[in-house]
C-alpha cells in the first residue's frame, strides 16, 4: 500500500548581489527569490516553499570563514 510521506527539503546556493551593504544584498536576494517562488505554482502548489534564509558575506576572507563554519556544523 502506497503512502504519503513529507520530506523536508533545503536548497543551498550562492548568488553574487552588488549592493552598498551585507543587509542591502541580502534584502534584494531575500526579495527577488520570495518573489520567484511565489509565482511559482509548483513551488507554492506541489513543493510548498515555506521559508528562505540567507547570509551575506564579502569574496575572499569572510568566504573562507563561512565555510569553516559550514564545515563546523556538518560535523556537530
């Protein structure tokens, strides 16, 4: 007998934004994806988008320190 599961989904991705701040890149990335997924009749309909999260950081250094914490937390 077939049953109905719910999965818990995340997707992780990087997007370069240029902006004036940290919280101006992640403002205008916040709101362009939230306003993709809410046009997105599968994504709203089949696959139920319920949040979108996000951190800004500058190339080099504060790229390298997001991924040690990256890394930190996959091995917790």
């Amino acid at each position: 007998m077939k049953m109905i599961y719910k999965v818990h989904w995340i997707v992780d991705g990087v997007a370069e934004i240029e902006a004036d701040s940290k919280e101006d890149a992640e403002k205008k990335l916040q709101e362009s994806l939230e306003d993709y997924v809410k046009n997105s009749k599968p994504l709203m309909d089949k696959f139920y988008a319920k949040s979108i999260q996000g951190t800004a950081y500058l190339p080099g250094h504060e790229e390298e320190n997001s991924e040690s914490n990256d890394k930190k937390k996959d091995q917790d």
